[in-house]
C-alpha cells in the first residue's frame, strides 16, 4: 500500500509505492509537516490512479529519478508537474537513496552476528549464505526486494528436491533456509527505514515429528548382538539420554566414578568440541549400576589411549556419521529392527525412566531440560505401553467404591429432629 513517510536522519518526506511489482521510493524536498503530507497526498492519489488506469509515467512525476530508465521515456510534461510538487529539487543522488547490495550487506550482518553463534552454525549459516542467497539475490539492493521475491522464491524451494534423494525439500529444511534472509531484510529495513518484505511473510507449517523409542525387549537385543567395541557405548546412550553430540564427546575428566556422575560439559559438533547445546544442557547424570560398569570396563579399553571416552583406534572421538552408516543401520536390518537413528536412544532412555515410575522432575533434569513441559509434551503417550498404567486401576478404585454399599460414602440423617436441623429455615 501506497505511503507517504519521513526520513529519520534528515526529516525530508519520501513517496513509498509500488509500480509494475517493483517497490519504488522517491525522496522529495519537502519537509515532514501537516501541510506538506496533504500537497503530497494529492501527487500520490494521482499517481495511484494511474497505476489503476494503466497510463502512469514514471517521468512524468520522477524525471530525475533513476528509477524512470527502468520504465518510460521523459516527457515535456514532467518537468513541470515534478516541480509543483517539489519532487525535484535534490539533485539525483538524494532523490532516489540506495541501499547497499545484498552481497554486501549480508557479509556485514554475517560479521556482526557470528560472535553469538557456536561454530556449527556459524557453518550452516555460511552454507545457506554462499550456496543459495547471494546466488539469488547478491546484485540486488536489499530495499529492492520485494515481498514477491520471496513469495518466489520459497515457492521454487518448495519444488526443488533434496540433495541426494529424489524427494522435496521439506517444509522444515526451506525455512531453515529462508531464516537468514528474514534476519538479513529485517536487520536492513530496521537501518535504511524500509518496509521489511517479510511482513505476514509466516513460516511454512512443519509436520509434528513423533519419537520412536526402542522397547526394553530391542533394547536387549540390540547390545546382546552389537560389536563387543560398541556394547559399552550403546549402552551409556540407552540408560543416560545423552545427545549424540555429548557421548561423543565425553571426555575421562567429566566422568566422576566416585560420586557416580557424568558431567555433561561439553559437545562435539563437526569433529570439533563445542559448548553444550544450551545452558540447561549443563548437567550432571546420575550413573545407573548398569551404566557405572560399562564405563569402568570402557576406561580398561580406552582410558590411557584417550581424553574421549568412546574413541577410535588414533585415540579421535567418534565420527557420528560413520557409526550410523557403517554399525548402527547394518545391525538394525540384521535384528530385522525398524530404521530408526541413534538419537532414539536418547528418547528410549526418556520412556523407560518415566515407565519405571521416576519423577518427572528428576527424569528432566537427566535430560537437560528445565522445565518438565517437554517431557510430558512428547513422551507421556508411551507410558501405558510400556507399563500397563492406562488408567485402569483409577477405573477398577471408582467401580468398586461406588458399587460397595456395604460402607456408604455420606450418612443422611432420618429423625425428625435431625431433619430440623439440617432444614434452610
């Protein structure tokens, strides 16, 4: 919608419209005033009614604007409009102000941002960035894309397919794309003063996605068959809940035998060590007996070949990516298991520990979360499968009190004074 608005830094007025899908703000001489926004007003009404008509010329009120090559020749009559209206009395480098190249802009925002971010999505940003942006939008001005450009955009997303799969990309990965350049418009329209494109420009709806956690019968099979190598690090994942990230980096000085702790301080992202997820993420699990062995009987394995509890031959922490290739989805298909990634164990561990009756509370604190929300949020519909506590026994504790008449619930009083006294006179 057409807008007539003020600039910050000088308090000149600007005519902020669209023509031929291009957003087009043009910088007059005239100062921020009632009266001015009124003379202003009529030049806009008759510029929008031109637009409707299909006869604007952009000459014809902007002859100085550099926006004008991009549409109409000049006419005799520009001039003389423009100037009633005092929209030429800047030269032509104040009446159309630029803004930087997207290339550019977003090497700034990049510099100024990746000082809060872990060095893993610091990557993932510069992915999007160098991979998909730039290459879209680099040449142009970030106040000259517009909100159809995006709406474009994300639709030619929706119908790109996935990298090595024959599949689109999903709802999930396109606005995990789309984040940077909200950020980047946003920033830029926030400091050039420039509608942000993004306006009622939502998210795409993602598909809820459902854990699926191993029963204890899976449980079992699985590390009664896995390589011996790998029994001891499976089974720290199933009993403790442990991210990926944080078993695979769990290092011997965080392992604490005699308080029987692992002290969650650290992950590994990309082969390198990384500050934990979040600061709810700093912990301390509580070894179960079962897990307390197998970490004694890792340290005889590894505990002077390497600072990484789970290692590799060089003494390098685990590459999550060939574990799961190469061990991990083999041994499912050969249990006849349905595929499901490692981090299931980590839900696993979540659905046994509230099966078996531990507090909630206590059972999110192992987690990492802060609050309980998350743990009844996405695991509580697993607890009758798992322990038959369906509400059955609230059922059969209602039935047999309401049907025992034996010993009734209230005494109502029978005797005539009685009754007097309980009357409402």
């Amino acid at each position: 919608m057409a807008s007539i608005r003020g600039r910050r830094d000088n308090g000149m007025l600007f005519l902020d419209f669209r023509y031929r899908d291009v957003r087009c703000r043009e910088q007059t001489a005239l100062t921020d005033t009632a009266a001015n926004r009124k003379r202003l007003q009529k030049v806009l009404d008759r510029i929008e009614a031109d637009i409707a008509a299909g006869t604007f010329d952009y000459r014809r009120f902007f002859p100085g604007s550099k926006n004008a090559a991009r549409f109409d020749v000049v006419t005799a009559e520009a001039v003389g409009v423009s100037q009633a209206a005092g929209l030429v009395a800047l030269s032509p480098a104040l009446s159309a102000p630029t803004t930087p190249l997207f290339k550019d802009f977003a090497k700034t925002w990049y510099q100024e941002k990746e000082v809060e971010w872990r060095r893993s999505y610091k990557s993932t940003v510069l992915a999007v960035l160098d991979g998909h942006l730039i290459l879209r939008f680099g040449e142009k001005e970030v106040g000259q894309i517009t909100k159809a450009d995006v709406l474009a955009y994300r639709a030619e997303l929706g119908k790109a397919t996935a990298k090595g799969k024959a599949t689109n990309l999903s709802p999930a990965r396109i606005n995990k794309m789309l984040n940077p350049l909200r950020q980047i418009l946003n920033e830029a329209a926030d400091r050039f003063d420039f509608r942000t494109p993004f306006d009622n420009v939502k998210q795409l709806k993602t598909k809820r996605t459902d854990v699926d956690p191993f029963t204890l019968v899976e449980v079992k099979q699985i590390l009664d068959t896995v390589r011996p190598d790998f029994r001891h690090y499976f089974t720290v994942r199933f009993f403790t809940g442990m991210r990926t990230g944080e078993v695979d980096g769990l290092q011997w000085k965080y392992v604490d035998f005699d308080n029987r702790l692992i002290l969650v301080r650290e992950t590994i992202v990309g082969g390198e060590e990384e500050y934990t997820k979040t600061d709810g993420s700093q912990r301390d699990i509580q070894m179960s007996q079962i897990v307390f062995e197998a970490l004694k009987a890792q340290f005889d394995a590894t505990g002077k070949l390497s600072k990484f509890v789970f290692c590799n031959r060089l003494g390098q922490a685990l590459d999550h990516k060939n574990v799961t290739n190469r061990m991990w989805y083999p041994l499912l298909r050969h249990l006849g298991l349905k595929k499901r990634r490692p981090y299931q164990c980590r839900h696993t561990a979540a659905t046994l520990w509230l099966a078996s009756g531990e507090a909630p509370e206590w059972i999110a604190r192992q987690l990492g979360h802060t609050t309980t929300e998350m743990l009844f949020r996405v695991y509580s519909r697993y607890v009758p499968n798992l322990t038959r506590r369906d509400g059955s026994a609230f059922e059969r504790l209602i039935t047999q009190t309401l049907a025992d008449k034996a010993q009734p619930v209230m005494q109502i009083p029978t005797c005539p004074a009685d009754r007097k006294e309980y009357s409402h006179e």
